[in-house]
C-alpha cells in the first residue's frame, strides 16, 4: 500500500519553504541597513556618541544571528 501524500501537504512544504527564504532575505536586508547607518553614524556623531553605539549594539545582536543560523549571503 503506498503512502497518502495530501497535496496540502506539499503545498505548506513549499510555503514553509518560501517563508524561510523570505525571513532570510529580510535578516539580511536588515543587517545591511544598520551596517550603513552604523558608518553614517559613525561619520557624524563619532564612535563615542551614544546613538552609534546604539546602532552598533543592533548590528551586532543581527550579525550574531546570522553567524548562528549559518545564513550564507548570495
């Protein structure tokens, strides 16, 4: 007997699968957004002014995000 394979199973397989690579695009785009205003920041207020700082600290958490999902840039 084989195996019943719902097509609503394959069907949430490939959404899954899209929205994973949806939230993957959306971490990256992140990141890359607070890398630019972090050297934004940087360029006006210095690294000592608490706004930079605070941007850094976001890049950060986001950068250690990725480095711990494994998340590969295309």
């Amino acid at each position: 007997m084989k195996p019943f394979i719902s097509l609503s199973g394959i069907n949430n397989q490939k959404q899954n699968k899209m929205e994973k690579e949806q939230m993957i695009e959306i971490i990256l785009q992140f990141e890359k957004e607070l890398w630019e205003e972090r050297n934004e920041m940087f360029q006006l207020f210095g690294l000592n002014d608490e706004g930079t700082q605070r941007i850094i600290t976001q890049w950060c958490v986001i950068s250690n995000l990725i480095d711990k999902l494994q998340i590969k840039e295309p």
